[in-house]
C-alpha cells in the first residue's frame, strides 16, 4: 500500500499527471508535511483542489494518507506512526481553509490533540 501502489490506480482514472506532480514534490510531502521543503511549492487552494478531485474520482483522502505513511514508512524505516505529526498539522491547515475531509482515525485523534 505504497504510493506507487496507489498511482496505477489514479492513472486509470485519468489523474496521473496531478499524481505524479505531488509524488514529485518530495513523494507528497507538498501535501502532507507543512514542516517540508515542499510544502510551499504548492499553494493551499491548489493543495485543496487537487485533493477534493481525488476524492470525487472516488479515492479518499483517508486512503492517500495511507499510502504516504506508508511509503514514509518504507524510505525511513519507520512504524505506523510515520508522519503523524506533521500530516495532523497540515490537515490543521486544510481544516483553517475550510477542508475538512474524513481522516484516518489516529489522524483524525492527532488534529483533534
């Protein structure tokens, strides 16, 4: 349940440019790691745009968290709670732009801290 997992899928739906330009920025770090360097190469109106279309082609954000933990997980050699912190305070962001999409519940635990 990897990011390239996921990016097969999104392809079929006629998402993989988008896909393959947040994979780009640090492997979605742009979206979900407001402490990364690429966090500030995409806007956060686009970063709400581009996830709400995920959503409406039928992929929750939920199930990209999954797949970014994930491969956080893979590339440092973490646990389960890969990027936690930093993707509860960007879903903080998301939730002050007014986004609010359901979350994974340790996620979801994580914003409401």
């Amino acid at each position: 349940m990897c990011l390239m997992t996921l990016q097969d899928r999104v392809r079929k739906l006629g998402m993989g440019a988008m896909y393959e330009g947040h994979l780009a920025q640090g492997g979605f770090r742009d979206l979900f790691d407001d402490r990364s360097p690429e966090w500030a190469s995409t806007p956060v109106p686009q970063k709400v745009i581009d996830l709400k279309a995920f959503e409406a082609a039928g992929v929750p954000v939920a199930e990209v968290i999954s797949h970014y933990r994930e491969t956080l997980a893979r590339a440092e050699g973490g646990d389960g709670d890969s990027g936690l912190a930093a993707i509860a305070a960007a879903m903080q962001v998301y939730r002050q732009a007014g986004y609010a999409p359901p979350l994974p519940p340790d996620v979801e635990a994580a914003v409401r801290g």
